[in-house]
C-alpha cells in the first residue's frame, strides 16, 4: 500500500464520513494501522454498494449460452 499524505488521509476520512476519527487526528496520525483499516472500510463500501446496486437494478441469473433451448428461437431466413 502506497503511503498516503495527512491530507489524503484526513480526506479519506472525511469522504467516508468517520468524523469521530478524524476529530482524533493528533492521536491517531501516526498509527501504522489507520491507512489499512481506511483501506478495508473502503473496500467492503464498495463491495455493498455494487451488490446493493445488482439487488436493486432486478436482473435475472443469466443463462450460459451452451444451456440456451435454440429449437424454438427465431431461426435465420433460407
């Protein structure tokens, strides 16, 4: 993980909305930890709101072409 400026940092926190840490920043700013636990509260964010997304937009499973029935699908002119 690259290492992040205290103003990337304080932004980061800021966009995630953890004002509680942010309002620690003379405690916290040298904690080795506090970058991965922005990483991982960043990641799982994401990984919801794709799945959230998915859940909310109502597509079906998918069917892999191979399981597809052709016989009655429209056929190509002779």
């Amino acid at each position: 993980m690259t290492d992040l400026t205290p103003t990337e940092t304080k932004n980061r926190l800021k966009s995630l909305g953890l004002f509680g840490l942010l309002a620690c920043w003379e405690q916290l700013a040298d904690k080795p930890w506090l970058r991965e636990v922005l990483a991982i509260e960043e990641r799982e964010r994401h990984k919801r709101s794709l799945e959230r997304r998915l859940k909310n937009s109502r597509v079906a499973a998918f069917k892999p072409m191979t399981d597809f029935d052709w016989t009655g699908s429209c056929t190509a002119p002779r």
